[in-house]
C-alpha cells in the first residue's frame, strides 16, 4: 500500500484497484475515481468490478453498485466479495438458482466457511433453496463437503440437508455412493440416525449391512461397515477364517478396538460372541483371554427409555429389545489387556 501512494491515479490496473478497496469506507468518491480508471483500462477484471461496486454501494450509489456485481459475477467466481455480495442479493430476492450457484464457488474457493454456513441456513429452510442446491451436487464434491461441515456444525439443520441429498438422488442422474457418504457419516455421529438412512442409498448398502459379522473388505465409503481404531499396545487382524477376528492388547487401560453402526429392526434381539482360546505358547506368553466391553445404544435423539441398550461385559449371550424410534444403532467393543482369537460376532 504504501508504493500504491506514489503510482498517480488514473493508470488503471492493479494499482487502482488495490487503492480503491483500501479507500471504499474512508473516500468513497475518490474510491470510485480509482475504480472507474481501472474499469477503462481492463474492463473485464472482476477484482476491479469488485472494487467499484465496494466504493459505490459506500457512496449509496446502489444501482451502479448492483450493475458492477452483476457483471463482475459474470466475469470472476474466484473474487470472494462478489460472490458473497451476490449471495446475498440473491438470497434476498429469494433467487435461489443464481444464490447456490454462488455457493458453489465459494466452496470451490474453499474459504469464507462462515459466508458459506450463514448462506446455506438461510437456503435450506426453503424448499427452492433445497432445490436449487440439490441441483448442484451431482457436479461439485466442493458442495457435497460443504454440506456435511455445515451440518457437522449446525446438526439442527440435518432434516433439511438429508431432503436435499434426498432430492438430488430423485433428479436421474445416479451419483455415486461417495458423494452420500461423507453427510451419511456426519448425520450418524451427530444422531441423525433417521436423516441419514434417508440419505444413504438403498443400492449402496453392502454385505455389511445385512451381517453382523466381522469384515476388513468393507468399503471405506460405506458408513455402516466396521472400523477398528488403532491405538498403542492394541493389535487387530483377520481370524484364521472369514468373519474372525484376533485381538491382542497389552495395556490395562480398556480401549476400543472395533465398532460400526447398525440398522437393526425394532423388537427382540441375541447378541453372542465366540471365541478360540487356546493352549498354545502365545496364549500361554499373553496376559490371558481379553475380557470384552459391549456397549450398544440408540440414536440418541430417541425419546426411548431404553437408548442404552447394552453396557456390560459380555460373560454369555445377551439379550435385549431395539424400541420403535431407534432407527439406527452404535455398537462399541472394548477391552483390556489380554487377547481374544478368532472372535466371532452374531446378532440374532
């Protein structure tokens, strides 16, 4: 800024528009002079539309201020102000086309993430705003991710994103499951249990979601398949056959070792877990057979007295009864030092 004071006025370029920014609030005429230099010199550059369209609406010269915007959304989506300008002039006169458009280059920008929330709150609660963003997301992952940050933020708006997901699926164009994934498993750890079921597609549940079992193959896209978090002294790997698993865990803090989300239907269930203890010299080198931790639970905006379904340690077979409003279920194995070989879950 301060080389810009000695660059006369008037030569247009970069000059001119950086000073006509920086004068907007403070010179608003002299702003404008700098502006419309710059305009006569590259009359295509959104930054300097950007500039004068600043320096005008502080001059309360709004028609030429909205005219400026205009052209400068035409010409730059890079130029964060415009796109937050047209946003909002957009949102206030409910054009939700031209309003989600912009929102997309600001996710593309990846940059004014609270432009962007403020925005998509004041979008969603409309069905046209749903619309329109709904649109878009075929075609921008930037968007996708957008959605899932704000919800992640902002979980009471979760409803209204699940319908948006919800209606881009209905639009024809078959997206792939990777695209639902990511607000899938946002609505679940924010318990949205019944928005995300809604939101993650029929055709992309897999094997996992009709078994219990354990399994390493699962598709990272898939929110309901297992993960095993990793942590120091733990150690999780395949059973010697399909749907087995070995633990070993050497610290007598107890620790998660495997969990999902599970879809099961209200009523009556048995969970059981078998294992191969066995006599062999690692056994025998080992802390002993690992005592297992089941924790399972409801979506916890369920009304249910009975959203802790399961907190014990397992010693035999356990029942219990998933209650009608609990779409959705979080299941946690824990455990402390010891091993388990070749454990086998079922859920009946």
């Amino acid at each position: 800024m301060t080389l810009m004071a000695y660059v006369p006025p008037g030569l247009g370029g970069f000059a001119d528009a950086k000073a006509a920014r920086v004068l907007a609030l403070h010179a608003p005429e002299m702003a404008v002079e700098r502006a419309e230099a710059s305009l006569r010199h590259r009359p295509i550059d959104a930054g300097t539309l950007a500039a004068f369209a600043m320096a005008a609406v502080e001059a309360d010269d709004v028609n030429r201020a909205g005219q400026a915007l205009s052209l400068a959304a035409q010409r730059g989506w890079r130029d964060t102000y415009t796109q937050v300008m047209v946003v909002g002039s957009a949102l206030t006169e409910e054009k939700w086309v031209v309003a989600a458009q912009r929102i997309d280059a600001l996710a593309r920008l990846q940059r004014e993430e609270e432009a962007i929330f403020g925005s998509l709150s004041l979008m969603l609660p409309s069905k046209g705003g749903r619309e329109a963003l709904a649109a878009r997301l075929g075609e921008s992952n930037p968007l996708v991710y957008a959605l899932a940050d704000f919800i992640a933020s902002y979980p009471d708006f979760g409803p209204e994103v699940a319908e948006t997901f919800v209606l881009a699926q209905a639009s024809g164009d078959e997206m792939p499951c990777s695209s639902f994934s990511r607000v899938t498993r946002t609505l679940l750890a924010r318990d949205k249990g019944e928005a995300a079921l809604s939101v993650w597609p029929e055709r992309c549940f897999g094997e996992s979601n009709r078994t219990v079992a354990f399994a390493f193959d699962g598709s990272e896209e898939d929110p309901f398949s297992w993960t095993y978090p990793s942590s120091a002294g733990l150690s999780v790997s395949r059973g010697d056959a399909e749907g087995q698993l070995k633990v070993r865990h050497r610290d007598r803090l107890r620790r998660l070792f495997a969990s999902r989300y599970l879809t099961l239907a209200p009523g009556s269930h048995r969970l059981t877990l078998q294992r191969e203890d066995d006599g062999s010299s690692s056994r025998r080198m080992s802390a002993g057979p690992a005592k297992i931790q089941v924790d399972l639970r409801c979506d916890r905006s369920s009304t249910s007295a009975y959203a802790a379904l399961v907190s014990a340690q397992y010693e035999d077979a356990i029942d219990f009864v998933v209650p009608e409003d609990c779409p959705t279920q979080y299941l946690a194995l824990s455990t402390s030092n010891g091993t388990a070989s070749n454990l086998v879950i079922s859920i009946d």
